[in-house]
C-alpha cells in the first residue's frame, strides 16, 4: 500500500526540506528517483518512488546501484537542478502531491511528485506552470515537453483528507500513542528524535520488507516453473534414451549375421545385394541378409561386425544415460518439494539457474564428428555430405592449419585433411582427398574437375548466408581424375567409418 496524505504530511514535516542544497540526482530504477541533498551539516538523500502499489518519499538509507547509462530524466534534472536550493515545500491540498520550489542562480523550477498509484509521475515545470520534461511522458494526460502541468482542484483534496489513517504498523512504534491525532502523534515524536528521522526509517524497514516478501514469493514462484520445466525435459530424454535402448538391444543381431557370413563364405557371390545364409546357432531360421555389391564376403562381414561394436558400445552408453537420467530427475523431484520451505534468496536463484540447463547427451557421444571418414596414410579425412554436416566439422571438429578441400564452382562434400602441428600434407594425401570430392559432387559424372584448397583458418562465413556456406582465401587449385583404384582402398573397411 503506497502512503496516504496523513503519512506524507509526517514525513515532509521531519525532513524539513527549505534550505537543503541539491547535490546530485540518480535514478537507479525506472521507477526510483534519489535527491542527494545536502541539509543541516549533513547529506540527506530522499527517494521519491513511483513503484504501483509503493508510491512514497522518505529519507533513504540504502545503496542503490547507478546504473551504467543515466536515465534520460536524470540528465535533464542534473543539468537544471544541480547546485540548486530548496526554497519552498509544499504538500499541494494534501492531496499527496508534493511540489519543490529549486532555485539555482537566476532560475527557478517547480519539481512536482505525484504519488498517486497508478498514476504517479514526476514532473519539472518553469514557475509558470510550462512542463520542461516528465518522468514519464503521457499525452493523454498532457504531461510532456511543452503542456501545463495542473494540480487538482481543492475539491479533491477535501475527499482524500476524510479518508481515516489506518493505524499502519510503520507509524506506530513506542514513541505514537494510539487514538491520538496521527499529526500531533509525529510532532510529539519528532520533539523527542530532533536528531533522527524515526519516521523515514519505519518507512523505509517496511517497504525493505515487503520488497524482500515478494522477491521471495516471486523467486519461488519462478523456480517453481523452471523445475517444472526442466522435470518434462528430462521425462522426454528419459523415454527418448529409452527407446534407443531397446532399439540397441537388438544388435546381438548383428554379430549373428556377420558369424553366418563368416560360416558360409561360399555361398556369398561377388556383386550380390542380397543373400540367405543359416543361423550359425540356430540351424532352423534362415538369414536373408543386405550385401554390399562392391565389397567381398569378409568385408560384408567385417561391416557387420563393426556395426555390432558400435551398436553394443551405443547401448553400453544409452544405459549410463538412462541412470544419469533419472537421477536427476529424482533430484529434481526433490529440489521442487523444498522450494517452498527455503528462505534464502540465493539457494532460489541458484535451483532456477540450474533448472536452466536442459539435459544434454554425455559429450562423449557429441565428440565423434559427423559425416564419414577415411584414413590416408598417418592423416584423417573427414568428409561432410550435408551442409549440416559440414557446418558441424567446420565449427567443432576441425583446427586452423587442417586442410579444406571442395570441387570448385560446383555443388559437393566439404573434405578436411587433419594436419598435425608441424605436418604438411603428402601429394598421395591431397589426391586422396581431391578424390573424395570428386567422387561426392555433382562433377562426379564427368570424372575429372578442378578441386579447391586452402587451410581452414582461410576460410569465411558467409554474413546471413546458408549454413556452413564459406568463402575461401589464399586458395590453390589442383585437377583431380576420378582413380577408382583409390577410392576402392579408401572406401575399405579399415579406412571408412560411418557415423
């Protein structure tokens, strides 16, 4: 609740304001403007706030952070203000609009604070009335640079001084005898604290209490939502992690099919796409089993038994995910069943950050990089086939001095030579490479084109271009012939791995 015009009578009353020099001004929120005064040997800063359901102006004793830029109405304040006295105070119909009479030098501005909920504003104006800037500019009130700024009628004030001051706790402490006049009540308090502000600081403790209530109810509300939240993320990884469990259960499957190839060698012809060989280990089902047409029977089963490897190290992984999962899910669980219990701001703020974080996959299932990859001599190739894929290689996978390699003025595959530090590149490496370009591009029909390269660290991003789109720099060309010889040993399975 903001203060009522009673309240505000007892504060102007113990701040005494004529007199006191204006120092400087700050607004630390949009909201909150401070008048650093300086009265009776001392400073004497007084907020003035316009905060819906907080409005008032009181002495105040805490450090508001300034912020890095000035407000715009705290420059124009600084710039007129500054320097200036207070030569007269009033509290206008006591309708809870305050006016400031300021005279620096030959100048003369009325500051007015209107403390009226809703619609509170501070507003500066010439003497006559002519507003040089508000707080907050409304036209629809014609409260901006240029209009008349008019308080309200005596009328209205008559209503507001009916309304009964509610014996609010901030007002009644040891020194206020309750039934009695609230006004004489603030005298007979000030008689005795001459040197303090008792009112201010009643004023301020509550409103720092509130704030801080709120704040906590706000915070808790928040991480409420945030655990909430970060409950259904882990819910879906948990059924997604799930489901890839199952599906890797099935590759016992796989080693199953490369033993039946390994058993039966005789019966897998070259070029074939299809074959049905015996369960080894179960002599009753039989297998029809994909081949690849341009690799022998050992390397079909070479292939299925790396498929095997990496299906069962997925599953090995899959489970340690599932159990990380629902640990935290648990701990999430338990962190929402003590928010409302906890009181410390901090322990909030630290349980929403947290609840941030959505659940990510262990990194070591995001290191292996994307696309294929092949093996020439001592030197990796990665090969991306999309631009998802090269954009992926580009901004986790590859270094500076690694090799880029791409058929020139056509569409194709990023290739990139892994060059150790101190390394260069091998010519059998680079046709290697050039190779492999050739072979994923749309030059790949007419079997020869020319092949860019240059180091990674020579290429650019295309500004709001296509993902992994670059511009390369310093680039040589080389003219690659398609050689299927070379691409049969790089396409070997001891050198090609898919991902």
């Amino acid at each position: 609740m903001s203060l009522n015009w009673r309240e505000i009578d007892l504060v102007l009353a113990e701040l005494s304001l004529t007199g006191a020099r204006v120092q400087r001004i700050t607004q630390p929120h949009f909201s909150h403007l401070v008048l650093g005064l300086y009265h009776r040997h001392e400073a004497l800063p007084v907020l003035i706030s316009m905060e819906q359901g907080k409005t008032r102006i009181h002495r105040t004793t805490a450090r508001l952070a300034k912020p890095e830029t000035p407000p715009r109405f705290q420059q124009l304040l600084h710039s007129r203000l500054r320097g200036g006295t207070i030569t007269a105070v009033e509290h206008v119909h006591q309708d809870r609009i305050v006016c400031l009479t300021i005279r620096r030098a030959d100048d003369e501005y009325l500051l007015w604070a209107r403390l009226w909920g809703g619609s509170a504003n501070v507003v500066l104006t010439e003497p006559d009335g002519t507003i040089v800037d508000a707080m907050y500019r409304r036209p629809k009130r014609a409260e901006v640079t240029g209009s008349r700024f008019e308080p309200p009628p005596p009328g209205e004030a008559a209503r507001a001084k009916a309304v009964t001051l509610s014996p609010r706790g901030f007002l009644l402490n040891e020194n206020y005898t309750e039934g009695v006049d609230a006004a004489s009540a603030g005298a007979r308090n000030l008689d005795h604290h001459r040197s303090g502000y008792p009112c201010s600081t009643a004023i301020e403790e509550h409103y720092r209490g509130r704030t801080a209530e709120e704040r906590l109810t706000r915070l808790r509300r928040e991480a409420h939502k945030a655990l909430a939240s970060r409950e259904q993320a882990l819910h879906r990884r948990y059924d997604e992690l799930a489901r890839k469990h199952r599906e890797s259960e099935n590759s016992e499957r796989l080693r199953v099919i490369a033993d039946a190839i390994m058993a039966q060698l005789h019966r897998v012809e070259p070029g074939l796409t299809w074959v049905k060989v015996e369960n080894p280990y179960n002599p009753e089902e039989v297998l029809a089993v994909q081949l690849d047409p341009s690799g022998s029977a050992a390397e079909n089963a070479e292939r299925y038994y790396r498929k095997y490897k990496k299906a069962r190290s997925s599953t090995e992984l899959v489970q340690r995910e599932l159990a990380e999962t629902t640990e935290a899910l648990q701990r999430t669980r338990a962190n929402r069943q003590q928010v409302d219990a906890l009181e410390d701001p901090a322990q909030l703020e630290t349980l929403i950050a947290g609840a941030g974080r959505r659940p990510k996959p262990r990194e070591a299932a995001r290191s292996a990089p994307p696309g294929l990859q092949f093996q020439s001599g001592n030197l990796q190739l990665y090969l991306g086939r999309t631009a998802l894929e090269n954009d992926e290689l580009l901004r986790r996978h590859v270094r500076g001095n690694d090799l880029w390699m791409h058929v020139r003025e056509r569409a194709g595959a990023y290739v990139f030579v892994k060059v150790p530090k101190g390394k260069s590149v091998p010519l059998e490496t680079l046709l290697d490479a050039g190779n492999l370009a050739l072979w994923y591009s749309k030059a790949k029909a007419a079997g020869r084109a020319l092949v860019q390269y240059t180091q990674v660290k020579n290429l650019r991003r295309t500004k709001d271009g296509p993902r992994g789109r670059v511009i390369p720099y310093h680039e040589k060309t080389i003219h690659i012939v398609l050689d299927q010889e070379r691409l049969e040993r790089l396409r070997r399975p001891t050198n090609e791995v898919h991902s």
